[in-house]
C-alpha cells in the first residue's frame, strides 16, 4: 500500500524535473558560428571578455595562451577579402572570358563557314549567279553531244560539215571548254574569280558558236548554190519571158522600197 502512494509521487517529481530544464546555449560558439559565416567581424562579440583590469582568466585562456591575434584579423569567408568571395569573384571572372571566348570563336566559326561558301568547290553548285544565268548560258556546252550540235541542219549540211572536219574541229573544242567550265566549278578559289572565269568561258563559247554559226551557213549556201548550178545544166529553171515593161516594173519596186 506504502509503494502504491509512493509511485505517483515519484512520477510526479520526474516529471516536474523535466519541465525544469531548459536549452543549453553558448554564447561564444553562437558569435563564432555567425561570424564566420556572413555577420561582420565584431570586435565586441568576442567573448570572454577581459574583464575588470583584464583579469578574467578565460579570457586569457582563451586569446591570450591559445588564440593571440585572433580577432585583429578578419577571418570570414565571405567578407571582402574572404576566400569565398575571392573565389566568387574569380569564377565570375572566367564566366566573362569564357563569354568573350565563345563570341570569339563564334564569330571566327562564322567567318569560316563565309569563307568556306565563299570559296570551296563543294558549294558552288549553289551560287546564286551560277543557278540563275551561268548554269543556263553555258548549257549547251556543258550538254554538248552530236545531236545537240547537228540540231536544225540539214542531212546535207550535216554530211557536209562532218565530211570536211568541221564538226571533229567544233566538237573537240567544245569538249576542251567543257573541261574548263567542270574544273572553274569544283575547283576551290575565290566566288569572284570564279564567275570571272564563268564569264570568259561564256564569251569564248559565242566566239566559237559564231565560228559555228558561219560556217554551217556557208555550207548551206555552198549546197544551194550547187544545187542550182545542177539546175541550169540539166535546163530544169524556167525563164520567164522577157519584156521591156518587165524592166520597168522591177526598178518602180526597187524605187518604191527606197522611198
């Protein structure tokens, strides 16, 4: 019965105990923790303190035996000078250099691709002056073929001009500017002096079209005129009568076109 009373009393007094104890701060680590974090370098919250006449033995225990000069010197890792904010500071440093770097390579990569499109064999199929003028030019010379040069003449004039060397002569140079034309296209150098040469070889190939042009209309009026010499031997042109008024008439027409 005794123990039976005595258990409530005991539970009571531990509790009462417990309520009694309250959190333990120490107030030197609590400066210490924020001081080397961000808070400033407070000389007065230094603690211990020295005391009356400096005769505080922790104090001396403290800074004067294990820590001389401690707090002369600002020791925070992010206080102006602080290792932390040097760090900061150096990293943003290289984050501006690598920036300038990288605009720096960028604008040399740029220039690359401009002078690699302005100048590599492999791109120029895709110059606008090439596509739009030079490519269509220069056509029949790049399409050359016997079809293509015999095309409009006739079986005669064809004979004729395959039988004198003409055509061999034509299509041989034909073939040698084509060559040309193939080696200024895919050759690296520079877009300027690559439609320079488009531009020469276009005028050499009139030249020689030209060429082309009198000969095979010389072979056809050679041809014609034959044909009618043939004619006047076998007697098969008819002459019209002849009269005085005749002449007349032909040269009223002739003064008529001239006025």
């Amino acid at each position: 019965m005794k123990s039976m009373i005595l258990l409530p009393l005991l539970l009571l007094k531990m509790a009462c105990n417990c309520s009694a104890q309250s959190i333990a701060q120490d107030q030197s680590i609590r400066y210490q923790q924020e001081r080397m974090v961000y808070l400033q370098w407070d000389q007065n919250k230094f603690t211990p303190k020295a005391g009356f006449l400096s005769l505080n033995p922790y104090y001396w225990l403290t800074w004067g035996l294990f820590h001389p000069g401690y707090h002369n010197k600002d020791l925070r890792p992010l206080s102006a000078g602080g290792p932390q904010t040097q760090r900061l500071a150096l990293v943003g440093a290289l984050n501006a250099t690598d920036k300038k770097y990288k605009l720096q390579s960028d604008t040399v990569r740029n220039t690359a691709l401009s002078e690699i499109a302005n100048q590599s064999g492999l791109v120029s199929g895709a110059d606008p002056l090439w596509m739009l003028y030079y490519k269509n030019q220069l056509s029949p010379v790049l399409n050359n073929s016997t079809s293509s040069i015999l095309q409009g003449l006739s079986p005669q004039v064809s004979a004729k001009m395959i039988a004198e060397g003409l055509y061999s002569w034509y299509k041989n140079e034909m073939d040698m500017l084509k060559q040309r034309i193939d080696a200024a296209h895919s050759t690296d150098m520079d877009r300027g002096q690559r439609i320079m040469a488009y531009h020469r070889y276009l005028m050499e190939y009139r030249a020689l079209a030209g060429v082309w042009a009198i000969r095979t209309s010389s072979a056809r009026s050679t041809i014609d005129m034959a044909k009618q010499q043939q004619k006047l031997k076998t007697n098969q042109i008819d002459v019209p009568a002849w009269t005085p008024r005749s002449d007349i008439e032909i040269a009223n027409k002739v003064l008529k076109h001239v006025q």
